[in-house]
C-alpha cells in the first residue's frame, strides 16, 4: 500500500517537477538592427511582443548604424555563421542566423516556429554550438525571359538602370567623344571612326568600372556605420550644387568641368591620334585618351557611381551580385556614348554637343544628386522604395525642365 502511495506521489509530482524545469529553460534571440532599416522597424515591435507572450524568452538587441562595436560584432557573427549577406535585420535564434525580414505573417512565422524549437531543444538538454544563415523568408514574383525575382529586389534593378543611363549623359564624356568623332570625320573612313571609338567607349567603362570598385570596397569596408552613408550624401549634395551652378553660371567660380588648362593637352593627343597610320599606335592612343578623359570626367558626376554603390552596399548583396549590379549599371552608362558613335559612324554627322545641351545635362544630373544626396544623407531607407526611384527621376527631369529657360544667357 506505501509503495502504491509512493508510485502516485511520484507520478502527480513529475509533470510539476518538469514544468518547472520547462520555466527554468531561457532561449536568448540576438536582434541586430539599423535605426535607418524599415524592415528593422517592422520587426522589433514583433519581437517585443513575443516577450510578452513567452515568459521564457529573452531578446538583445544591437544597433549596428550608429554603434562601430556592435557592427563588428555583427560582422564576426556573420563570418563564424558561414559568411554571405551583411544586411540588416539579423536575428539569432539558436545555431541559426536570419537575414531579412518581410512581415510579421511571412518572416515572423519563421522566427517564431525557430524559437518555439530552440526551446524545445534546450528542454531536452541538447547543447547547441555552430550556426549557420537562414533565409527569413522571400517572396518572388515570375517575370517572362528572366524567371524568378524576389519582390524585395525588384527596384534595385530599375535603380541601377535610371541611374546609369542618367549618370551615361555626362557632359564631359560627350564633349571628348564629339570632338574626336568630329576630328575623324575629316578621314573619311567609317572602320577607323568605329575602331576608336569603341575602344574610347569600352575604356570609358571600364576606368569607369575600376572607380565604382573602388567606392564598393571602401564602403563593403566601413559596413553599416551611419556616419558613412551621412558623408555620401553630404559629398553627393556638394557635387549637384556645383553641376546646378555650372548650369546657370558657366564658366563662373569653381566647377566640376574639364579645365579648360587641360583641353589643350585632350586636344593635341585627339590631333595625333587622327594622324596616326599604324593599327598598333592607333589602338594605344586611343587607350590614352581613353583614360585621361575619364580622369576628368569622373569630376562631372562623381556623386552619382557615390552614391550608388553605398546603396548597393546597404542592400546586403553576395560579392558576385554586387560586382553584377555594377556591370549592369556601367553597360548602361555607356549606351549614350555607344549610340553616338555608332550614329556617328552611319551618317558622317559633325554634330558637337551644344551649350544649351551641356547646360540641361548638368541641370538634370545636379538634381538627381541633390535628390539622391538629401534622402542618403538623412533617411536613406526610402532608397529601397520602387516608387521613390522612380519618383526621383521623374521629378529631376520635370524641375530641368521647367528651369531650362532660366539658364540661358548668364555666363
């Protein structure tokens, strides 16, 4: 009769001793996050509210934008997690990493069902080590000839498109291109006139490439750091104001123009190179005033590649997509130059690019960079929206438009 006794004392107790076991069970969620972050700001009230629900759960934050520390430390997690996307949110759960964060009923339900197991996993006393990224959740969207495209990542492409064909009608680039394709005329060989300026062209985009680079990595360097993205918009700002100046007031005070102290040296190689007979000398002249053009061009619009690639550095891409997107946005930077000389090449034209032509290019591309610059230097999360892109565009081309008429005669 004891042991009976005993036996059902025991077995009344164990549920008890186990819930209390189950209470004692603490799963710790790191959040890392960005103050400038949407996605960041959708998810933290979530998180929050899973406190309240689980008593057991604990959340720590990190704000990674304006803390140097809490960026690396975010940095290290990702490389002892397997390396990949640096993007923000980041939310540990366990030995799992998520990167992203859609909404609640998408990204959340994910995370919760990860805590929920996490849990269930510390109650068994498993002892949890590693860790590895895990994907928050994407929703993709079938576009014809191009296949699935995640809907989070759809204005980063037409982002790149606007801006590099934007950034493509660069005054400076045209001034070079014209001139030399004026000079070639007088040959009156179409293969020759073709020959240089493809050569001009593919080398404009490709210095054009290794200067993108360049800004890519300084900026994949600096990671999340607010500061950063404020100094890019601030130079970005500085740059439109003297492109919007050059349109009212040419030829006055500072510029971001070619000198006119060194067109007379891009004149005399532009000279010799029309002259040249060998193939070989032809092909490297052309190489050399490829290159120091562009020196002088990258001056016209250097907050426009600025302030792309701190965007691309904030949308948490692979190396291989953010080395993509950048040949993506330097093909379409040099459609504008590949179309003239082709036009060129066809009709024998001697068209040079005009004042009042130069003048609207440096109003639209100072606009576009005024733009840019204000949203990246103060809430550069609205950089993510298609419509806000678009908008830009719309609204530089419009204010270019409707000022145009007040640039004339003023220099």
């Amino acid at each position: 009769m004891n042991r009976f006794a005993l036996a059902s004392v025991i077995l009344l107790i164990t549920p008890l001793v186990n819930a209390q076991q189950l209470e004692n069970v603490t799963v710790v969620v790191d959040f890392y996050y960005s103050n400038t972050c949407p996605h960041c700001a959708e998810e933290k009230p979530f998180l929050e509210g899973l406190m309240s629900e689980f008593p057991w759960l604990e959340v720590r934050q990190f704000e990674v934008s304006e803390d140097r520390d809490n960026a690396f430390l975010f940095a290290e997690k990702i490389e002892e997690c397997g390396g990949g996307a640096s993007s923000v949110p980041g939310t540990l759960v366990c030995d799992r990493l998520y990167i992203g964060y859609i909404d609640d009923s998408i990204s959340g339900n994910i995370i919760r069902d990860s805590i929920l197991e996490c849990h269930e996993r510390l109650e068994k006393g498993e002892n949890i080590t590693g860790c590895t990224i895990a994907d928050a959740g994407k929703v993709n969207v079938e576009i014809p000839f191009i296949g699935e495209v995640e809907v989070s990542q759809l204005s980063l492409p037409l982002f790149t498109v606007v801006l590099g064909g934007l950034d493509g009608f660069n005054p400076c680039a045209f001034f070079v291109l014209f001139f030399l394709l004026s000079l070639l005329i007088h040959a009156k060989s179409r293969r020759r006139m073709l020959l240089i300026g493809l050569i001009f062209v593919f080398f404009s985009g490709l210095i054009y490439f290794i200067f993108m680079s360049a800004w890519l990595n300084f900026f994949l360097l600096m990671k999340e750091i607010r500061l950063i993205t404020t100094l890019a918009g601030v130079v970005a700002i500085t740059v439109a104001v003297f492109n919007i100046k050059d349109a009212f007031w040419f030829r006055q005070g500072p510029s971001l123009s070619i000198p006119e102290s060194a067109k007379p040296k891009l004149f005399k190689r532009m000279r010799a190179l029309v002259k040249a007979t060998e193939l070989q000398s032809m092909i490297l002249g052309t190489i050399v005033l490829a290159v120091a053009a562009n020196t002088y061009e990258l001056l016209c619009t250097a907050g426009l590649p600025m302030v792309y690639t701190r965007v691309l550095t904030l949308s948490g891409l692979s190396s291989l997509e953010n080395y993509m997107y950048l040949a993506l946005y330097n093909l379409v930077y040099v459609m504008p130059l590949l179309t003239i000389v082709l036009v060129f090449t066809l009709t024998l034209g001697s068209r040079k690019l005009g004042e009042g032509e130069g003048r609207m290019l440096k109003l639209m591309s100072g606009f576009m960079m005024l733009a840019l610059g204000l949203i990246l230097a103060f809430i550069p999360e609205l950089l993510n929206d298609l419509v806000t892109s678009v908008g830009i565009v719309i609204t530089a081309v419009g204010v270019s438009v409707i000022l145009m008429p007040f640039t004339r005669d003023r220099s």
